[in-house]
C-alpha cells in the first residue's frame, strides 16, 4: 500500500465514523483521534490491507470499546450497503452455504429437541425456510435446547422469526432498536407462522458462552427478560449495537454500528457486559447442564411441582 491509499482508507473510514455512529458525540471523537493517527503516520508503516485493517481495528477498539466498530479485511473483496444487490447475494450465499444458522437439529432422549445456532442467524428473507423448517422438527418436543455458544452474530428479524415459535398466537413485543436515521424499531414475535410452533408453555434453554456475540446474545437476551427460557452457560461478548458494513477499500469493510438495542424493561442492554446466564457453569458443560435442568423440570411436571425455583426450567 502507498501513503495516498492509506491516506484516502483512514479519511473515508473516519468520515463515515463521524456521520453514522450510534453515538454522536462519540463518533466525532473517534473520528478524530483517526485523523490525528494519520496525520502522525502511525499507518505509515501497514504494507498490505490486512495490516491496516487489524491497526486501524486496534485504535477503534481502544477508542470506543465497541466490539462491533472494526475494519475488516476480505480476502476475496468486501461487500457493504453501497451495493444492496451484491450484499443481498452474499447474505443469501452464506444461508446457502449454513442452512440458514440452523447448524444442527437433534432429538435426545427424553423427547428433548436441541437447535444449534451458528456461525450467523440469517434474515428471514434468505434463511427463513431454514429456520421454519428447524423450528417444524422440533415442535412436538417436551423441551427445547438451542445452543448459540457458536453463533457470532445475526439479522435481528430472524432472531425474531425463530423466537416467535417459542411464544403463541399472540405478539409479545420483545425489544426495541435505536438508530440515528430511523429513530425506534419496535420488535414483536409473529401472530401467524408458515411452520409449527413449539409453543409457549414447554420448558426451554439456551447454551452461551464467550463466543455468542450479537445476534446470538439478543436471542439469549430477548429469552431471559421474557423470562421465557433459563440461559445456561458463561457470559458472552458483549455487543448489542447492530451494524452496516461500509466499503472503504475493494478489500475493506468498516463494520459501523448505527443503532442500539433497547430493553423494554431497563432501558438498557448487554453492550461491554455481555449477557449473564442464569446458571452459570463452563461453557463446555452447558448442553449437560442444561439437559439436567430440562429433565428434572418435565418430572416436575408430570408428579406435583416443584417449590424450589432454582429447580425450574422456565
């Protein structure tokens, strides 16, 4: 790379920055600090764009504290919002690629149905066959299992799609977004479902660990403020701002968050705290953990219940 490129990266990666960063202020001051990197030549010394992206990765890193504002590097080209025909094509080709997220769909013993949610949660646009045809398999289980440890992120519509299965008819609004250019999103499951529905009243779970990030922490979340599942496992990440991807170099992608989830209930979110289980064990042991749970909770309910809440699966 030549000084006149990094110079043309940094500036366009700053700009956008300032523009559309979740928080105005904020973004201003990273903006700034990225031009007075450059004007120091602390880039001076990156020969290829994967050395630019992980230093200029670096800087917005220690700036912002948000784990969502990067510069990534693609290999084989980036794709951001500029070209809504060529991304849309590549989110289909990864659903294609993924089934979706819907990385694996199990029955155990005990009639306990698991969905394993990985690496991304699709939009319902190109994953929603997927995760209908997920949701479908596992609709006559007692109890349910859905393990995001592996999931790094996700379209908050399919996260809604695939939770809608876990309530009823009627819409329960799960959370909202926050963004600069389209102010609130409200977000609320579906009253009507092209596939069956696991149903609002049998025991479920779900599997976190400290690679469940984004997507896969807002299903975790929306589940326990509803207090619809019990979350087992370590704490996630810690990334609740949802992001655009802006192209500022054939490969180099700057990943901008623009937005902030909002719990109806705090006001706030998981960003930098990551989501907290309810039972907190080694990430490696949530799936047996979990099964404990669910096990104990479907003897409970066919005998006489249980008085001890720390022995109910929600």
């Amino acid at each position: 790379m030549n000084p006149a490129e990094i110079q043309a990266i940094v500036t366009k990666a700053a700009q956008a920055v300032e523009d559309g960063y979740v928080f105005p202020d904020k973004g201003a001051d990273i903006a700034a600090l990225l031009r007075a990197h450059l004007a120091e030549d602390r880039y001076a010394a990156c020969t290829r764009p994967a050395e630019l992206g992980s230093s200029v990765t670096a800087d917005l890193c220690a700036a912002s504290g948000d784990l969502h504002l990067r510069l990534l590097f693609h290999e084989d080209g980036a794709v951001g919002e500029e070209d809504q025909a060529a991304l849309a094509a590549a989110w289909a080709e990864q659903a294609r690629q993924t089934a979706g997220g819907m990385r694996r769909v199990e029955r155990l013993d005990g009639n306990i149905g698991v969905i394993e949610v990985g690496p991304v949660l699709g939009h319902p646009g190109t994953a929603g066959g997927a995760v209908v045809a997920a949701m479908s398999l596992v609709a006559d289980a007692d109890a349910l299992v859905i393990d995001v440890r592996g999931c790094r992120g996700g379209s908050p519509d399919g996260v809604v799609l695939l939770l809608s299965h876990l309530f009823g008819d009627e819409p329960v609004r799960l959370s909202d977004i926050e963004s600069r250019e389209e102010g609130t999103r409200q977000f609320w499951t579906a009253a009507v479902l092209p596939g069956r529905r696991f149903g609002p009243d049998k025991p479920a779970a779900v599997l976190v660990g400290p690679e469940t990030f984004s997507g896969g922490e807002g299903l975790a979340f929306d589940l326990q403020e509803q207090g619809r599942a019990t979350i087992v496992g370590e704490s996630t990440r810690g990334g609740a701002h949802p992001r655009i991807g802006v192209v500022v170099h054939p490969q180099l992608e700057l990943t901008l968050p623009v937005a902030r989830s909002v719990s109806l209930f705090t006001g706030g979110n998981w960003e930098g705290v990551g989501v907290q289980p309810d039972v907190e064990v080694p990430a490696d042991q949530a799936l047996d953990t979990a099964l404990a749970l669910l096990r104990e909770s479907l003897q409970d309910r066919v005998g006489q219940g249980t008085s001890d809440p720390a022995k109910t699966v929600r």
